[in-house]
C-alpha cells in the first residue's frame, strides 16, 4: 500500500497522485500544470501502459488537462468519473487538443524561418478522443469494485457540475485502510450546484488548500449588482461585454440574467439580448441543461419543476461561427455579450474589446480572477491603452468587476469540510495550494484541530500500511539561467510599474469635474511621488 505524491503539490494545478496498492497501479487525477510553475514534478515511476485505472475528481484541466497524454503514452485502462464530468471532459479534452495543435502548427510556422527543429503537441485530437472511450461513468454515493480489494465512491464536492470527492476503500491480507481525495471543495451558496457533501471517516485524507490563507468577500446579491451595470450601459446606449469562464461562470451569469429579467431589474430595456459566443461555453451550457434533474441544487430544481430553464430565457442568443461572431457588434441595439476566453488573453472576446473599448457607451465587465500578465489585469489596473491585433485601441469603456462567486471554499469553509470527520484521520496530506499557504494550513490543522497534517513536496512516497513515510524530499525550485532570470524579473517588475502607472492615469480621468482643493491635493501628492523618484 504506497502512495506517491506527484502533482498540486505546494502549487495549485497539475493534480495527480499514484496509488499503489492490491496489485493494481491507480491515478487519482492526470492534470495539466497551469500558471507560474515553482517546483519540479517528478515524472510518473511507471510506465502508462502499466497504470490500471484513473479516479478523476472533476473536468477543469488542472485535474484532467494530461489524460490525452497519458493515452498516447500507452495508457489502456478505465477512468472512473461522473456522468456530468465525462460530458464536461468529451468537450474540454477535445477543445485542449485543439489548442495543443493550433500552438504546436503556429510555432512551427515561426520556427521553420529561424531554422528551428519542429515541435509536436503536447497530444492530439486523436489522443483526446482515444481516451474519452476509457471514460466509465459513476454515480454519486453508489460504491463501486473497482479490483479485488478495492472499493470507491463519488460524493459531491460542489465545485463544478460532476465534481466529487472520491473515498477509496483498500485491504490487503487483514489490513484495511480508507483513503479520501477531497478533490477541489466548493463552495457553498453558489448558483446551479450543491453546496458541498461532508464524509465523516478516513484513515487518511488528501485534502486542497486553494484559499487556506483567506476568506471570500460577504456576498452580494449579485443579479442586482449585475443589472446595475447593465441598466446604466444601456441608458448609454452601449454593450455590456463580459469576459467569461466557458465552463461554470458562464452558466452562473445566465442563472442571474434570467433573474434580472423576471423581476424586471433592468427598466426601459425589455426583451434586451444575450449573446453567448463561445462555441466551448455553448457546448458546456447544453451538458448542463441534460444534467439539470441530477446535479442541480434544490433551488434550481424547484424552478425546473414550474417548467422554467434556470439558465434560459427569452432574447438568449448563441453564436458558433465567426460570422455569426463578427454579426453582434454590426447590430447597434444594445446587448450583453458574454464571451471566453476570461482573462481577454485569447479567443473570440479579444474581437468585442476591439469593438467596444475606445467606446465610452460601453462597459466591460470582469466577473473571474484576472492573472498578472493578462490583457483582463492591464484593464482592471487602469489602462489607458491596449494592444489587439497589431492595434493600439485607446480605453474609452467603463471597466468594471463584481466579485466572482468562487468555485472554491474559503480557508473557513475548508475547516468545516475537514472538522466533519467523526474520528481524527492517522494523517492528513495538505496539497493544491500556494507554496506558504500549503504550509500554513497545514500547521493550522495542527494547532486548532489536533491534527497530524504535512504538505508534501512532488516524490513524497508513504507508505499506507504502516503509517509511515518511505520517501520525503524537499521541493526543488525550477531555477533559470541568472541572466534569463534576472531580465524576466526585471521585465514583469517594470510591466507592473507601467500597469501602476496606467491606471493612475486612469485615476485622473475619474477624477475630472472634482472639487477644486481635492484636485489640488491629489496633483501635489503625484508631484511628490515623482519628485522621489526622478533621479
């Protein structure tokens, strides 16, 4: 009985863990690493043809991402998920393989005039529809015998539809062990999906820290908060563009659309249109509909049950080709258009800022987390301009941001999840958080639960039996070369210094038409700051 630690280990994405244990070779997720990599992972100790089965927590790439690559590498065996996750992963995988191939062809078009050596997708439409046929699918709270000696059930996790926490259930000869992989945990009130299912016993409990070191805001009441936004753009005569998440906020921000027009919070506007333009969102919004009776939460259902689509509604419009697409900024009428990608770094949203930024009529609406480096931070940070497609377009658009409804419970509701367990697990293993923020939840498992909890690092091996750790290294940085180093770091310091500078700029245009002495005061604090750093 071994397991090995090998993904989302003091960082957030590339969930995977291998279980070894009644003969059998398990994975328990296959994800992509996304964002800034910290630490080396070390690589999968067995081959891909001799790993048996994968237990997959849910479809966001981070924890399915490398499962095409898994099958190109030899992987035959069967992957035990939900319904609603094999549906949301037939798109998502697909859709990856797309974007390997499409950067894969667009380097190679760039490379071949430097001389360079090809390069090949990380794997392609092939692998990802070779590895949909190994999908089994599992329902909530049913235990399933997965080999001899080896037991699992989903319960849902109520981060996205079909995400689960996964109990595995493993013995051999007289010893018997109970593992549980929290997946990623939700939280709770949000819009369409359960709030999170708590389990109650485990010898031994993987658990995520995503928000270990934080709380999320109060909440609002967010359809109100949105039609604002809305009724005063339209008052304008402009658009509402909303760079949007494909899968889950897409849907969330349709749940409170319909809303918005039931109760009739946005006045003078009636039967006004919503444009989703996103052929992945649209893709995703259709597996939610088929699966509105099993996963939605009892909200949802209830409106089901009066004959009402909580995610449709009169005046929503879709659009799957790029004419359709180049057709929504041709109609003057104002309208919401929700488009991907959401952090406005790629996809069919960059072609509605171009259209609408340099309008002062419009509003761009952030609604997710926007990353250091992406077009969405520049603009929430106070651009003044913005490059799209070779074109300088000025700002001119109110930008705005509501506070995301978070797929992930906070630090207070991560206790919760694990307080739920009747009798103290032997161990708890604290991954998929930021490097300190591992650590840190950790040592708070320890003080205020009595907990024995430690983050480890990728190639920590443990040994379930015994209760003990056969291998326990420390993290190894990913280092460049210094110069290298040093010249990104300088680059991104000064990328930020630019940003901040951007957004005062935008700070001063709010600002005109204020009083007199405000005005004054705020033109000897700049005059100020740039006295201490001319020099």
């Amino acid at each position: 009985m071994k397991l090995t630690f090998l993904g989302a280990t003091h960082e957030v994405t590339g969930s995977c863990f291998l279980l070894e244990a009644c003969g059998k070779r398990v994975l328990v997720d296959c994800g992509m690493e996304q964002g800034p990599d910290i630490y080396k992972n070390e690589e999968l100790p067995v081959k891909a043809s001799d790993v048996d089965m994968v237990l997959l927590t849910h479809a966001h790439m981070d924890h399915s991402g490398k499962l095409p690559l898994l099958y190109r590498q030899g992987f035959q065996g069967q992957i035990f998920a939900t319904a609603s996750t094999t549906d949301l992963c037939n798109i998502m995988l697909r859709d990856s393989a797309n974007i390997q191939m499409f950067e894969a062809e667009w380097r190679n078009r760039k490379g071949k005039r430097a001389g360079r050596e090809p390069v090949e997708p990380l794997y392609d439409m092939d692998d990802a529809i070779g590895v949909l046929k190994c999908f089994v699918e599992c329902e909530y709270k049913k235990e399933i015998r997965i080999a001899e000696g080896m037991r699992i059930q989903f319960t849902d996790a109520g981060h996205l539809l079909g995400s689960s926490s996964i109990e595995v259930w493993i013995r051999e000869g007289e010893t018997e062990k109970k593992l549980v992989f929290s997946g990623d945990i939700g939280n709770t009130n949000q819009p369409l999906i359960r709030d999170p299912q708590y389990l109650d016993s485990a010898d031994y409990v993987i658990m995520e820290s995503t928000y270990g070191d934080r709380s999320h805001d109060t909440p609002v009441d967010y359809a109100v908060e949105l039609a604002k936004v809305i009724q005063r753009t339209f008052d304008r005569g402009g658009n509402v563009v909303v760079p949007s998440f494909a899968v889950g906020r897409t849907q969330e921000m349709l749940y409170f659309i319909r809303r918005i027009k039931e109760e009739g919070l946005v006045k003078n506007h009636d039967g006004f249109e919503v444009w989703v333009d996103s052929p992945l969102a649209i893709e995703a919004t259709n597996i939610f509909r088929e699966h509105m009776w099993s996963d939605f939460d009892e909200e949802a259902l209830e409106l089901i049950r009066r004959g009402i689509n909580p995610i449709g509604f009169a005046g929503l419009k879709t659009s799957v080709t790029t004419d359709d697409s180049r057709s929504i900024n041709e109609d003057p009428k104002p309208k919401v258009i929700l488009s991907a990608s959401g952090m406005c770094d790629a996809g069919r949203i960059k072609h509605h800022l171009k259209h609408n930024l340099w309008r002062k009529e419009s509003t761009i609406l952030f609604v997710g987390y926007q990353a250091h480096g992406t077009p969405g931070r520049a603009l929430l940070e106070g651009a003044a301009n913005i490059k799209l497609f070779g074109e300088e377009i000025e700002v001119k658009a109110e930008i705005c941001r509501l506070p995301g409804v978070s797929g992930h419970a906070d630090n207070q509701g991560l206790m919760c999840w694990i307080s739920a367990f009747k009798v103290k697990p032997q161990r708890v293993f604290v991954v998929h958080g930021e490097d300190t923020v591992c650590d840190l939840f950790a040592e708070r498992l320890i003080n205020e639960l009595g907990l024995d909890a430690y983050a480890p690092y990728s190639g920590t091996e443990f040994d379930l039996a015994a209760n003990e750790f056969i291998r326990k290294p420390q993290g190894v940085r990913i280092e460049k070369t210094t110069a290298v180093a040093a010249a990104a770091k300088v680059s991104k310091l000064y990328q930020k210094l630019v940003a901040a500078g951007q957004r005062l700029v935008g700070v001063i245009r709010k600002n005109e038409g204020g009083a007199n002495r405000d005005l004054e005061r705020f033109a000897r604090e700049i005059h100020a700051l740039c006295d201490k750093w001319d020099r």
